[in-house]
C-alpha cells in the first residue's frame, strides 16, 4: 500500500533546501510556511502559505489532507498543525459513523524541542493541557530530532513509545567535509546570532580569563543588532575578531581555518553549527544545555559536553593544550558524520515512519467492521480518566518535603491486596528521583526530601528486603 507523504518546512534555509535535493525531490511534496529565512533566504519555485490569504490557506491545507496520507509538520504551534489537526480529529469522531478506515491519515511533528520542567505551575498546566491533547491522539507520530531530551519531550505529554521515531537534524555534510587544514595559531570559533542567551560574553570573558597571555583567536561569525554593537565595542581587539555575517564558501572556509567550535547557549533546541563543524573535522566544546550535544559529541569523542562554564572554560584549555587530543577529535568527528549522521540515516528513520503508518493504514481496514462502540467508550472513558489525573498531579506538584505510605510489597507472592508490585515500586523510586527529591530515613529540609513508610506489611517486605537495600 503506497504512502502518499507530504512535508511542511518552517522556510527554505540552506539546509532545508539540500535536504528536500537529497531526499525529499521525487520522492515526497512539500511546501514552505514562510518565504523567507533568518539568512535571507528565499525561493521562487515552491508553494509559500505566508504569500496566500486565510481562505486560501484553509482550502490548501484542507486538499492536503484529502490528498494525502502521511502529513509531516515542522513544529506543532503553527497555522498548518493546528489547523490540519483540527480537520484530521474530526474525521476521527464517529459521532456519525462516517470514518473511512481505509483513507486513515496520519499527522507527524517534526521537532528539534527538548524536554524540559517549567517551574510556573499555570504555564506548565497550559502546555500539559495542550499537548497532552495532541500527543494522546493515535494519529499524531512524534519525530524527534534527537534520541534524548527530544524523544522525552512527546513521552513525558503522553504519546505512546510505538508512535516516536528518531528524524535526525542534518545538514549537507559533504558542502563542509573537505580536507581539514588546521591553523598555526590555535583559533577558537563562535557561529550564530549574537543575542544574550547565546552566552558569548561569557565565551569571550572565560577566553580573556585563560588566554591572555597565550598565542590564540577567538573569532565570533554571526550578528545582532544592539548586543552585537555592545561586544563589538567592549571587547574587540586583536585576538577577538568579529566577522559578521558569512554564508556559502566564505563559512565553510573559515570553519576549515579554525581549530575548535564554541557553543554555550543558556538553551539550544539543537545546533546545526554542530552538525556543520564536525562535518568539517572541528572538534565542539559545548553546555549540555545544547540540543545536539547529546547525540554528536556524548561519549562520542568529537569535543567535551560542559555543565557550566567554569568546565568550558577548563576543557577548552584541555584542547589548546593537547594537540593529539585535538586530532583525535577531529579524526572521530568527520568519521560520525561521513558514515552515521547523515542523509542515509535520515532516509531510513523516514522510511521506518512510512512503514509504520502503511502497517497501521492495513490494520484500521481490517478492523473497520470489527469495533465496537463499546470499545470506544472504554476507550475514551480511560483517556479521559488518565487525563483528569495528570492535570491534577500538574497542579498540585510541588517541591516540599513528604512522607509516603505503602502496604506492603510484592514479587510472584502477594500477601494483601493492598500491596504494590516489586516492579512498580521500582518505577515510583526512578520517579522519585528524576523529579529532585533524595529518599530518606528522616526529613531534615523541608523541600526536597521523601521519607517512604510501609505501615501494616511485613511479609513482602521481608522477602523483598535485598532489593530494598539496593535501591
């Protein structure tokens, strides 16, 4: 059963462009919501939303859809989702019975977001709500830039594990992949928009605090506005060199013309310079705030992966230092971009979502005449149950100290019906932990603590007490 597949792009960046060249033409149509990119980038030949009217843009979205099978949006916050959900659910309520099981569609967020906790209680309900609401719906696959904190962003608001595919964030490694020449003095470098949460002063002060003394340039490509003005004016001197905006042959060169890359934003959803410096054989220092750290530099040995800057500043020491370490992590860097992150890798990730929507397409028609409205109320009677519960846990989250009551405990001998299994138990531990509290014998802080109490078991925990010891 043929997939038809359709692809949303944000805007035709450079990137954007050598990936729908590489794997989306021919293969899959598409079609850009913006006409311009950050670069200034444009496109005459494809079809642009922002250059239609709102009318013209429902009658677009809305023949996608029909057309269609396989619906792939960049992000989950713009017109075209919000829209093509909209229409999609409908077509999934049965009220009237009108669901054509064999013309089933399916509707894929490409992200680059990581996971992460907000601390205002209101915006984190508003998010949990709406995204809960998304995610939970069968028809709506996760695509994540990443295999850590992006995959975590679709399970942690309640989509299924079956429904979340890896779609790697690339770049034409091969525009960057030329013969690594390094320079005679040791040049760090610095791509991207100079704005406050990019963190360059901070790059800027930790490389006058270490290299002031030493031979070494800190080159910084990118612009700004008013923040870059700022830098410019405060700390521009021999060894710190602004170069603006570069694009094309001009950035490849000065990537191939330097020795390691810097990124240490307060927080990056991903970070294609990664991808480009790499491809070029430039070793990465990173924050692990930064999205693609996890997944190119992590115990891959391309870089170092900071926690704070005083470590950054510290590991880029480490590299000026030792030039065997440098070359390794050159040597490395090209090798995982040339032969894993790269167009293969995304062509089979997408592959892997073709086939499941196609085996999913086949297992709906057959089931079409088998339903029941039973099930369906089942069904829904569960979500929703599921749904009251994480709203209210969202709400009533908060860091103080507590104490926690259990039973009693459980493996393959259950002694009261009141008692939980080993297993479960474990997870609540994991939960536990990943939420910040450390487990105590006695509360001593009032935030942060869990004391965990089992009032009237005895025997599960008596068979069970090795495992308690380990955990």
């Amino acid at each position: 059963m043929e997939v038809k597949t359709f692809c949303y792009f944000v805007e035709p960046a450079s990137y954007t462009k050598d990936l729908i060249n590489h794997v989306y033409k021919g293969k899959f149509d598409y079609a850009f919501i913006n006409s311009r990119s950050y670069s200034g980038e444009g496109n005459n030949t494809s079809v642009f939303l922002d250059n239609l009217n709102f009318l013209q843009k429902v009658v677009f979205i809305n023949n996608v859809i029909k057309k269609y099978d396989l619906i792939i949006i960049n992000g989950y916050n713009n017109l075209p989702f919000i829209l093509s959900f909209i229409l999609i659910w409908f077509r999934e309520i049965d009220i009237l019975n009108f669901r054509d099981y064999s013309n089933k569609k399916f509707l894929a967020i490409d992200s680059d977001t990581q996971y992460r906790n907000i601390s205002n209680p209101i915006l984190r309900f508003i998010k949990y709500v709406y995204l809960f609401f998304i995610f939970s719906k069968e028809y709506v696959l996760g695509l994540a830039g990443g295999n850590n904190f992006h995959k975590e962003l679709f399970r942690k608001y309640g989509m299924d594990e079956e429904r979340i595919f890896l779609l790697p964030m690339m770049v034409n490694n091969s525009k960057f992949n030329i013969q690594k020449q390094f320079p005679d003095i040791f040049t760090f470098l610095y791509v991207g928009r100079i704005v406050p949460h990019k963190n360059i002063e901070q790059i800027i002060n930790e490389f006058n605090a270490k290299f002031s003394n030493l031979p070494c340039f800190l080159k910084i490509v990118g612009s700004g506005g008013f923040h870059e003005r700022y830098l410019r004016k405060k700390y521009s001197d021999d060894n710190i060199i602004f170069e603006g905006k570069l694009f094309g042959d001009d950035l490849i060169n000065t990537y191939n013309s330097s020795s390691c890359l810097l990124i240490a934003s307060q927080f990056e959803p991903w970070g294609l310079v990664v991808n480009e410096s790499l491809s070029s054989g430039l070793p990465v220092i990173s924050l692990e705030t930064v999205g693609s750290s996890y997944d190119l530099i992590y115990k891959k040995d391309t870089g170092f992966v900071s926690k704070d800057m005083n470590e950054f500043g510290k590991n880029m020491l480490k590299i000026y230092n030792d030039k065997n370490l440098l070359m390794n992590f050159s040597e490395n860097a090209i090798n995982l971009m040339k032969n894993y992150w790269n167009y293969s890798l995304y062509e089979k990730s997408i592959k892997k979502v073709v086939f499941y929507v196609e085996n999913n397409k086949i297992i709906h028609r057959l089931n079409s005449n088998k339903e029941t409205i039973t099930s369906k109320n089942i069904f829904r009677v569960k979500l929703i149950k599921n749904f009251i519960i994480k709203c209210f846990s969202l709400l009533c989250y908060e860091n103080k100290s507590k104490v926690i009551f259990y039973h009693d405990i459980h493996n393959s001998n259950i002694y009261t019906h009141m008692s939980t299994s080993i297993c479960l138990f474990k997870e609540h531990i994991d939960v536990i932990r990943e939420n910040g509290f450390t487990i105590v014998n006695k509360i001593t802080n009032k935030r942060n603590q869990i004391r965990i109490t089992f009032d009237d078991g005895w025997r599960g925990i008596y068979e069970n007490i090795d495992l308690l010891e380990e955990l």
